[in-house]
C-alpha cells in the first residue's frame, strides 16, 4: 500500500468515531450470537467483572500458578 493511504488510515482509526463504530458492531455481533446460542438450547452467558480495581496493598509479591516443580 502507498505511504498516503497507511498515514489516512491509521489516522481514520485512531479516532474517537472509529472506536464507537466498532464498539457497536462488536455489541451487535455478541448480541446476534447470543441470539443463536440460546435459540439453539445454550445457557445464555452469566455477568461477569470485566475488570476489578485493586490496591497495590493487596497485591502479593509472589506469582500465582498451578505448576508444581519435578
């Protein structure tokens, strides 16, 4: 692609319209599919946190895993 056209495009993307366009396809898109699923017998989705505010007090130094050493 030329130069020009990568420059307008990002431009075009960087954008605050471009982020509400594509917010409202992606909810359009999961709303359709969750139409599909529970017309086909699914258990529609439990609500889930998206994300969780934490204090860095409660934020332990040591990582959390399920690997156990040889």
């Amino acid at each position: 692609m030329q130069p020009d056209f990568e420059k307008a495009f990002g431009d075009f993307i960087d954008r605050r319209e471009y982020d509400r366009a594509e917010n409202a396809l992606f909810s359009m898109v999961r709303i359709a599919f969750t139409a599909g699923w529970r017309a086909a017998g699914g258990d529609p989705p439990k609500p889930h946190k998206i994300f969780e505010l934490v204090h860095k007090s409660d934020i332990s130094d040591e990582i959390e895993t399920d690997i156990t050493p040889d």
